[in-house]
C-alpha cells in the first residue's frame, strides 16, 4: 500500500515533490534572430550619456531591440545595445563618432547574436522563472552575454549559433502554451 504523493521503486518508498514534478507556467517564449550586439565600455558617468548614446542611434533610424546599462567597480558606465544585423556597420559608425564626446574608451561588436524572451503574467511574482532559465540553457552550455528584464519577461541575448538549442531547452523546461514566436531577420 502506497502512500498519497510517493511511488514505490524496488521495495523503497520515495516522496514526490510536486514542485519540481510540474513546470513553470509561462506566457511564452519570443526568439528573434539576425541581431548584433554593440558595447559601448568604460563611460564616465554623466548625465547627457544615455541620451547622446540613444539619440545619435536614432537620428539614423536605428532601432535599439534590447539596453542594458551598468556600472563598473569604478563607476564607469558600460551599455549593451541589441540591434538588426543590418545596421550593424552604421551603428559602429555612429558609436565611434560619438566616443571621443561621451568619454567611452571602447565600441566593441558581436555580431550574429539572438534574443531570447520568457514572457508571462506576473513574473515578478514567479521568483523561479529567472533561475530555470539560465541553468536549464547553462544545463546544455549556453552563456547569455546580456540580461534584461521587466515585470513580464526575461530577456537574454545568446550566441546565434546557441539559438536553436536554447529555445529547444527554454521549451522543455516551462510549460509554453504556445508554439515560439519568432521575429523575422530583417536583413
């Protein structure tokens, strides 16, 4: 005779855990693909930075997809900035006629990067889904090289080369209503 929530496995009893039986529920996943990211390193902090950065990038029409900004132990501003591939090559243009007004010490580029969305209703109240994303995809090797994230979704950009791996364990990990969206490449 067994008892309510354990199994029996060759004469043991093992208590299940329905936490860690049942997956995360989420909105859904979002991909989009053919993006670049551009950091802009060690900026003094100043007031008009932001502002110069992300007005000279749109003064071109270059559309910012994802923005991080942080600072470094010695209080130097460092930016990630997730663009189309296609404006790559005029963003760094841009970016590199700006440092010398901003201060930045370095415009540095990968290019063939994606992004990764978890979203959802309230998952500032779902404290797991931020942990279960990033060691279910370190579970298979894959390092995010920027983290964003909103009362509704966790973003992270990750290698174009780790994409299809990433959202195949995104998919197993969470219960997902729906089938991923993905952004087209616009290049």
């Amino acid at each position: 005779m067994g008892i309510a929530g354990s199994e029996v496995v060759g004469g043991s009893v093992f208590r299940k855990n329905p936490i860690s039986m049942e997956k995360i529920a989420i909105g859904g996943i979002m991909q989009s693909d053919g993006r670049a990211l551009v950091k802009i390193l060690s900026v003094p902090d100043h007031a008009s930075v932001a502002g110069t950065v992300l007005g000279a990038t749109a003064e071109k029409d270059i559309s910012i997809e994802l923005l991080v900004e942080s600072f470094d132990l010695d209080d130097y501003a460092n930016f990630a900035l997730v663009i189309d591939q296609k404006d790559l090559d005029q963003a760094l243009e841009v970016l590199e006629g700006i440092r010398p007004t901003i201060d930045a010490k370095v415009v540095s580029y990968t290019p063939d990067v994606a992004v990764l969305t978890v979203f959802g209703h309230h998952l500032r109240e779902k404290p797991h889904v931020h942990g279960l994303m990033f060691s279910s995809m370190a579970s298979v090797g894959i390092s995010p090289l920027a983290i964003s994230t909103s009362i509704s979704s966790v973003s992270c950009v990750v290698s174009g080369q780790d994409l299809a791996a990433a959202v195949q364990e995104l998919s197993r990990a969470f219960a997902v209503p729906f089938q991923v969206k993905e952004r087209p490449k616009e290049y």
